[in-house]
C-alpha cells in the first residue's frame, strides 16, 4: 500500500476536491479518517507553498491549480 506522498499531488487535489463537493449529500464523509488524513496532508503541501489554508479563496485556488 502506498503513503500519501506517493502520489501525484494534481491527482489527489481533484480526489479530495470531489470528496469534499459530496458531504452535503455523503454525511458520512463528515466523519470520514481518508477524507480527513487526505485534507491534512493536502493542507501541510499548502503549506509549503506558503498557502494561508485558513483563507479560503488562497485555499481553493491552490486546491484548483490557479497558483500551485
């Protein structure tokens, strides 16, 4: 099994973006340890790109390509 860091980060940014579309509808997902894991690890690569994730436009501009 692979960690996190083992795939393409485009890639997961479009898996955790259509996960997180889906919570109104999937209320599991609420509580849900890969959506959580995945946000956190997508958050810290943020990070890194010195992303402020607590400002939610830098946060989906970032999750969507416009400034990675």
């Amino acid at each position: 099994m692979r960690n996190l860091g083992e795939y393409p980060l485009p890639e997961l940014k479009v898996i955790y973006s259509l996960l997180h579309s889906q919570v109104l509808e999937q209320p599991t997902l609420m509580d849900s340890n890969l959506l959580h894991d995945l946000q956190r690890f997508l958050q810290s690569k943020a990070t890194e790109d010195n992303v402020d994730v607590s400002a939610h436009a830098e946060w989906a501009a970032w999750l969507s390509g416009l400034n990675s």
